[in-house]
C-alpha cells in the first residue's frame, strides 16, 4: 500500500528551491465516480480551494472530458484546462493536435455505429466528446458486458485509426496518435515557460490514463494515486477520495508561500 499523501506534505512539496505546479485529473479525483457523467458536480468547498491555490501556484486540470466541459465545471480562473486526455488544451497557448482534427469525420462514422451497436444494449451510454467516444457500462448488467466490450473491439477493428483505452467503467475510442496525459503535461510544462529543475510537478489523478502522467512526471516530480484499494501504479503516494484530496490542497496551501 503506498503512504498516504496526507501524512507527507511536506516531502511531497520538496526543497524550497523548487516550486509546485500542480496536475489534477476531474472525475474520480476532484469528484467522486458518478452513475452519469454530468452527474459529476465539484464541490464549492473545493473550487474555493483550488482559487486560492491557483493564486500562489500554477495548476491545470487534465480531463478525458470536453475542454468547454471541464473548464465550465472547474470554473476557477487562472487555471490551465487539459480536455479529452490533452488532446485539447487551453492556457497560455492553445493547443489541438492537427492529426487528431483530421480524424474528426473518422470518430463522428465510428460514433454513430457504435451507437448502432449499443442500442440493445441495456444501461450502455455512448458519449461523444470532440476528440474521443466513452462508451460507459457502469450501469451494463455483467452478463451483457461482453456483448458491449464486443461491440467496442468490433469498432475499433474497423476503425484503424483510432486505439482503444480502458478506464473506469469505460471504453474510449481516441485518435490513434502518440499522445496522453503524460506527453501533455510536458507539454504544459514547456509552454507555461517553467525550468524543469526549477519547479516540482505533482500530478492527482486516479485512473488508469493518469499513468501516463505519472511515469512521465516521476524523474522529477510526485504522482499520488487516488483510490481507496492497492493496484499497479507508478504514483509514489495515494489518497483514498476526492475527500482527502480537498484535505491535501488545503494542507499544500497552507505551506507553500
């Protein structure tokens, strides 16, 4: 089991000679998983504190959502908004991957064929977003969970253009392109115009996509797992909840100046 962040504070922040910039994933991280995704609603307690952390550090939200979706639900000026998996960003410069554009007519044909796919499919949600489809199964029966699994795999073959993530609860369908959280992050890094050993990155997150991020982050700065069980992950520290993670922001504004 990895040590909890709240008791490492501290050490997670580093030496006074590197400053944090902080990473943070939406849901699952900054709320909790919800049956439906627009469900997923941030508490004002915890938009009040990433305000005031916003104001003493640099911050950005990656989100596998919609960028205009993430951003209106954050809400919190100043911060960097990361949409579907950084694909889409919005900070001191914009950014959208042009292969990733080029495939739009590929993702709306392989939309509207797996929602073809889907509809006899009990509890199934497809949700498309700019540059990714979700097809959700937390509300699937199990025994017809092969049958959307199928249905994803059969698209994906046809489609070959785009690759296949698994994450909680869900299929993603995303532009087979070398592109993720991680290389976004970097990205980010690059463009706010921050030294690397001069800033020391801590990235949130709780799903299998934010790996990317945390391998990517992790020669020189922290990766903390949200989730309330032990699982593989590259991440150094764990929080169980979006719980703790409010209590951890709190903590982390309380010491950085």
């Amino acid at each position: 089991m990895l040590p909890s962040a709240l008791d490492h504070v501290q050490e997670i922040v580093g030496a006074g000679d590197c400053s944090p910039v902080i990473f943070l994933d939406y849901d699952g991280t900054l709320t909790p998983i919800v049956t439906k995704p627009d469900q997923a609603v941030l508490a004002e307690s915890t938009r009040a504190i990433l305000r005031t952390l916003a104001a003493k550090l640099p911050v950005a939200v990656l989100s596998g959502r919609e960028l205009e979706d993430v951003r209106d639900r954050v809400d919190v000026e100043g911060i960097v908004y990361a949409g579907s998996h950084g694909f889409d960003i919005a900070g001191p410069r914009s950014l959208q991957r042009q292969e990733a554009t080029d495939l739009l007519p590929t993702l709306d044909a392989a939309e509207k064929e797996l929602r073809e796919k889907l509809a006899s499919v009990p509890g199934a949600l497809v949700e498309r977003k700019r540059f990714s489809i979700a097809a959700h199964h937390r509300n699937v029966n199990e025994s017809d969970s092969p049958k959307l699994e199928a249905a994803v795999s059969e698209v994906v073959a046809r489609y070959r253009e785009l690759r296949r993530m698994e994450g909680k609860k869900v299929y993603e369908l995303l532009p087979s392109i070398d592109w993720d959280k991680g290389k976004a992050a970097r990205w980010l890094l690059e463009n706010l115009g921050l030294k690397p050993r001069k800033v020391r990155p801590i990235y949130i997150g709780d799903d299998r996509t934010d790996e990317d991020a945390f391998r990517a982050l992790e020669q020189h700065g922290v990766g903390i797992l949200v989730s309330e069980g032990a699982r593989p992950t590259a991440a150094k520290y764990s929080l169980k909840d979006p719980s703790e993670v409010e209590r951890f922001l709190r903590k982390l504004v309380a010491i950085v100046n």
